[in-house]
C-alpha cells in the first residue's frame, strides 16, 4: 500500500477520533501508548484454550484418551451383525438392525471416569434401562446414576461390551430386541457372544472441556497450571515484537471470568496467566486482543469453543447472552487501565443456525456498550458468523464507533480447494479473497476489518518452501488491506506450517523487511 494511503487509514482509523453515538467526544488514547492500526498480529492459540491438535502431548497422561467427552462411538453386535440404533433417534427403544450406521447408529459419550459413561443420541436422549429392569432405551433427558454405563472393552480395543447399572451386560437378543439382563460375566470376545460389539471411534474432540474432565481436577489443575507457565513466556513475546508484529490475538475461554472458582471441569489460573501476558505485552509494546473463543453454551461445535460433546447452545436464552456479556465485562474492566488493552473480541466464530443473527446482534450490542462503559479506546471486534452472509454485520457494526469485524480466511476446511496447485491457491487470495475483503471493507472505514485468522498452509502435498513463502506473501499483501488489520492462526503448532515462530525461523515468513 502506497506510503499516503497509509497515513491516510491511520488518520482516519486512529482511536483518538472515536466519538461515541451520543455526540460525546471520548478520551483520546494516550500519546505513545498503545498499538494502533494496522495490526500484524498472531494468535496464541493452544495457550489458554486447549485444542488437542495444536500440541497433543497435553493429552498423553488421560486413561482412555480416545474416551473423552463427545467421543462418537457405534456398537456393532457380533451375533446379529447389525449396528446398535437408537431407533427414531432417541426417545424409544434401542434395536440392533442396521446394516450401515450413521446419525441415530451413533452414541455419543458424557464421561463420568475413564470407564464410566452417559451414551447420548442422535435427538439429545440419554440411554437407559426401562421400567422392566431389561429393555434398553432413549428416553431420559438429563442423565443421572441410572444412565450410567462401564464400558469394558479387549485388549486390542476394538471390541467391547456395555455393562448397566443393574449391573447386567447389554446383548442383542433379536434384532429388534435389546436387553439389559446378560449375566456371562466373563467373555472370550467371540462372534458367538450377544454382549460383544464391534465398536468404531467416528469422531472426537480434545478441547478445554475435554481435557479438564479427562484428567479430573487435581491432575487437570496441575497438568494445565504447567502448560500456561511454559507454553507462551516472556521471551516469546519478546519474539514477536522484534519479528515484525505489533499485537497477539489471545484466545480465552469463558470460566476465565470466574477464577479462581471456575464451574467444573474448568480449573483455575488461566487469568493470572492473561495477566502476565499484558505485563509482557506492555513491557514490549504490543497490544492485545482479548478474544472470547469460548462461550458459555459453545457458539459452535468446535472443541476450540470448549463443546462438550459437539453440541451448540449458546445464544438460546436471554441469560445466557446475559452471562457472556459478563464475561466480557469482566474482562474489560480488568484490562482497562493497561495501554496495551488494544481490542475486545466478544465473540470468536459463532455458528448459524444455533447461533441466530438476533441473538447475535443482541448481544454484540450488549457486549460492545460492556466494553465501552470503561474504554472509549479500545476496539471491539465482531467475528463474522461461519457460513453466513460476509456483509450481514456491516450496517449494524458501522454504526458502532471503534467496531471491528472479523473475518476468518483459509485456503483449507471446504472442498473449493481440493486439488488446487499452489498456484492457483495464491490466485485464489489475490483474487476471489481479495474481493471478498473488499465487499467487507467500507471506505469509511465503518466498520474496520481484520482477519483475524488465516494461515500459510493449504490442501496442496510436498509443496518447497518458496511455494509457502509466496502463499504466505500473498496473503500477508491481500490481508494488509483489511482496514484493522490481520493475525496468524497461530504462533506455536506441532504442525510446523501453523506456527508463525517457526515460518519466521525458518525465513519462509519475514514481515521486518515488508
Ligand atoms: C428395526 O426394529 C424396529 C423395531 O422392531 C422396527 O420398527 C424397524 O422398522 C426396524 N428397522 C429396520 C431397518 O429393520
């Protein structure tokens, strides 16, 4: 971008012009302090909410780690040779008729222990035994002792047999019938066995909810206490600031709110760990985006919105909206002194339909006059709602002075880059990605727009290191752009092309000499 457009942006887009809607003229930002746009940020993501696939070791001392709340089992009954269902979906019985398994052929676990389990269904049932003492049903709602199940599985685990609370093995006894009442308490696993099932793990999630009640409080507490203490330190932001970059997207989880007494599973100290983070952020001038990546209820079925099991309740009721907004207060009103507090980001990828555009909007409505009840300077930013309308935020967030809309770009996730060659996947952003920015970007500058996660990676295998350098480059010149600015997703990844440090380590990303 030309040198005047740029001081151009900056004058128009610097927070000391804010005017709030009443016509009252707000506090200018202090001279010197503090980070304005544009934004080269990166994203601490894996930090202070756990997402398994960004470093999986955290895991490793959980028993049962692929038995974690949310996991998505099927039962194969090894008699009938059909899939275990919840026939209509949950709310009557269970059967053992399918040939092929899919929604209502798959069970998903609450876990209580490691062995120890509520099954849901595809209609949001718990499974139980009826009123006979025998027959195995969908029908309770909020599960409690009576829906708990032990999972016994073989040595190989691919095999395993239910045991009910009464005690008794579940078996398919007919195809149509399934009971709680077989007593073999022993099994050699075989196909003549109607308490054995073949069980196929279909999905799972290793997010902050997972990980929490995986290893239980105490050893959650510890496990979590040392990975905030040493995975992000002083130094790294130190790196930062001398690599280019001028702010960190800081992912949060909404039990921060509560520390040091976080609703369980949650464990407590990742605030104290926030708090370090702007000491270090303000000792080397970097601002911080403080980013509600997970809300109470999940506003997306994603781990890295803390879902328990996939499912996505944010937004139902008032109180909820209620709640998060708290949260946002809460935060805020802590930061709010700190020249490094550069934007509140209310909420991180909400997801239509549970996440509806009123409830949406009440709440960035009510989130940004939290934010602005104690900063007139700091940005609040709107995350554009997945697989919705890019522009359904625009009118509403342009009347809102210091809004920001974020929105997520990557070259990954949807089928339109199957098979894509490098080169086009680096026309894809100068193109299709830089007009869909531009349909976003409002002259005025209402509101201002930031991607707040891209990354140089794609579906493209065995791509050199001067394929990245130019992806990353075209995105790094397409993203500048956004009127806010931009962020990688994310600073440290066991998968090398996601961690921003070692792209800039390894001189595939240098942002010092553009
Ligand atoms: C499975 O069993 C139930 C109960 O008898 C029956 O209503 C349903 O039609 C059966 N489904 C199949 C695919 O056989």
């Amino acid at each position: 971008m030309p040198k005047l457009e740029l001081l151009l942006l900056f004058l128009l887009f610097s927070p000391s012009i804010f005017s709030v809607s009443d016509g009252r003229t707000v506090a200018r930002r202090p001279a010197n302090q503090g980070v304005s746009p544009p934004i080269r940020a990166v994203n601490l993501g894996g930090w202070l909410v756990t997402e398994g696939w960004i470093l999986p070791s955290l895991f490793d001392g959980i028993l049962n780690k692929d038995l974690l709340d949310g996991t998505q089992l099927q039962f194969k009954s090894v008699t009938q040779n059909m899939y275990l269902c919840a026939e209509q979906g949950g709310g009557t019985i269970l059967v053992a008729n399918r040939t092929s398994a899919s929604g209502w052929e798959t069970f998903k676990l609450w876990r209580i222990d490691e062995n120890t389990f509520n099954l849901r269904v595809f209609d949001n049932h718990f499974v139980t035994v009826a009123s006979d003492g025998a027959t195995v049903v969908a029908t309770v709602a909020s599960p409690g002792a009576g829906e708990a199940f032990h999972l016994v599985r073989n040595d190989d685990q691919t095999r395993a047999r239910i045991r009910a609370p009464n005690g008794r093995f579940l078996q398919a006894r007919t195809r149509d019938l399934v009971t709680a009442d077989y007593d073999g308490s022993s099994t050699n696993w075989g196909d003549d066995d109607p308490s054995v099932f073949v069980v196929t793990r279909v999905g799972g999630l290793q997010g902050e909810y997972q990980i929490c009640n995986g290893y239980g409080k105490a050893k959650a507490t510890q496990v979590l206490r040392q990975h905030w203490r040493t995975y992000i330190v002083e130094n790294d932001f130190k790196f930062i600031s001398t690599s280019g970059l001028n702010a960190v997207r800081i992912p949060v989880g909404w039990w921060i709110a509560s520390d040091p007494n976080p609703p369980a599973p949650f464990v407590a100290g990742s605030l104290q760990t926030l708090d370090n983070a702007f000491k270090w952020a303000e000792k080397y001038n970097l601002g911080v985006i403080v980013d509600l990546h997970a809300a109470p209820g999940s506003q997306n079925p994603y781990e890295h919105s803390a879902s328990k099991d996939g499912s996505q309740e944010w937004g139902a009721t008032d109180a909820n909206i209620a709640q998060t907004v708290k949260v946002i207060d809460f935060l805020t009103n802590r930061y709010k002194r700190s020249p490094s507090l550069l934007a509140v980001e209310l909420l991180n990828e909400p997801l239509a339909p549970g996440a509806s555009l009123p409830a949406l909007m009440k709440y960035y409505k009510d989130g940004y006059d939290a934010v602005r009840k104690y900063t007139s300077t700091a940005y609040v930013i709107m995350s554009n709602r997945l697989s919705a309308s890019n522009t359904e935020l625009l009118d509403f967030a342009g009347g809102l002075p210091g809004a920001v809309v974020d929105v997520h770009y990557y070259n990954l996730f949807t089928s339109d880059f199957d098979g894509l060659t490098v080169q086009q996947n680096i026309d894809f952003v100068r193109n299709s990605r830089s007009a869909e920015l531009a349909t976003v970007t409002r002259q005025n500058g209402r509101p201002l727009t930031f991607v707040g996660e891209w990354v140089a990676e794609w579906k493209v295998q065995g791509a050199s290191d001067q394929d990245y350098q130019r992806f990353a480059q075209a995105q790094i010149d397409v993203y500048g752009k956004a009127t806010f600015g931009w962020a990688y997703w994310t600073f440290k990844n066991v998968n090398n092309h996601w961690s921003m440090e070692w792209m800039i380590n390894n001189g595939i990303i240098s942002l010092n000499n553009n």
